[in-house]
C-alpha cells in the first residue's frame, strides 16, 4: 500500500487561511489547530486528514462549480470534524460544531449557517441534493470511484474504524451502504463527477459486494 502523505502544517496554515479570509481574524489559527487534532484522533482510520486532503483536491479542480466557494471549502474541513462510529448522528454534531467555531471566531453567521447546511448534506440522505451541496457530497463520495488499490485500502480502514463490531455485523451493515449506491440511478449528482468517476465507481462497488459475499 501507498503510506498516507499529508502535510499537517500546509493543510493547518490553509484552514487558517480561509477562516481570516471570511474574517475570523485572530481566532483563525485556534480554531484550524483544534480542528486538524480532531481529524488525528486514535480511533480514526478513513475519517482523517488525509480524507479531507483528498476532499480539497477535488475542490481545487472543481471551485469554478461551487457558488459559494468559502463555504464549500469550509464545510470540507468540517463536515467529518465530529467522528464517532459508534454514533448515528455524526453529520448534525459537525455541522453544530462548525457554526459554533465559526460564529465564535467572527465569522458571519449566515455564512455559519451555510456551512451547517452543507455539512448535514454529506449524511447523503437526499437524493434530490443539489447546487453546492450536491458539489460537496460528489467531493465527498469521490473515494468510491478511486483506484482499484485505494479503494480497497478505504475499505480496510473503515473496518478499523469499526473494529467494535464483529465481521458479521459489520458485513451487513456494510452490505446495506454498498447497495444503496449499486441500486441508485446516479452515484454522482455533478455532471463532472459522474463523467469521470461513476463508471469506476461502480466497478469498485461490485468488487465490494461480491468480497462481502452479497
């Protein structure tokens, strides 16, 4: 396997960036530490830094879509900053997270609220999602159309992720995510993602199931 490269300082100094940017002024490099240890936490495998490293490479090529750019980037760095496998409501814990920081920092608070939105977005429970929450949520679902070997190095770490439950468990629950997505019409909402990754995507999701053995 390719080891994880991620240099924590560039993406830290970039968070802090943002954030003055939209004016959080002096409470920009606090807030980007605590949430960059956040995504260092021991029980996380997938759901990391580098996870969002990937999420802002496809943001970098594909800004020119997003109509409220800041905010996109934002819900980015946000939308995992609260992670606990054992907990159903992750998506809602980050957004609140991230309009907390974010007002508290300075920030507007309808930008804060935006960025809220956008994070309950990736709990992927909308079919009908569109405009930059559509953007975000194909950002955050690129891992499923990545190479054969890092998806299926994804898919080791998110068994890590649930090392609590036994293989059985985690066999179904996993069997009822990967054919939600196989039975969709469209994995990818974004006409630039379902042009580039829905094909692979969907490959990747096959192989899954058939090694679940469903």
């Amino acid at each position: 396997m390719i080891p994880e490269l991620v240099d924590e300082d560039a993406l830290r100094s970039r968070l802090a960036a943002t954030l003055g940017a939209v004016g959080a002024g002096a409470a920009s490099a606090g807030i980007a530490t605590d949430v960059t240890v956040r995504y260092g936490e021991a029980h996380r495998a997938y759901h990391t830094l580098r996870h969002v490293a990937e999420c802002l490479k496809w943001f970098d090529e594909t800004r020119g879509l997003a109509r409220e750019a800041e905010a996109v980037e934002l819900a980015i760095w946000f939308h995992d900053v609260v992670y606990d496998p054992k907990q159903p409501d992750n998506e809602r814990r980050s957004g609140e997270f991230a309009a907390k920081a974010l007002v508290s920092g300075g920030v507007d608070g309808a930008l804060a609220e935006r960025v809220r939105l956008l994070v309950l977005a990736t709990a992927h429970d909308d079919a009908e999602r569109a405009g930059d929450a559509a953007l975000l949520c194909d950002i955050d679902l690129s891992i499923l159309g990545s190479s054969h070997w890092r998806f299926v190095e994804y898919e080791g770490q998110v068994r890590r992720e649930y090392a609590h439950v036994t293989d059985d468990e985690f066999r179904a629950g996993r069997l009822r995510v990967v054919r939600a997505f196989a039975v969709s019409d469209r994995i990818y909402r974004t006409e630039y993602f379902a042009d580039r990754l829905e094909i692979d995507a969907r490959l990747n999701i096959g192989r899954s199931i058939r090694r679940l053995g469903g």
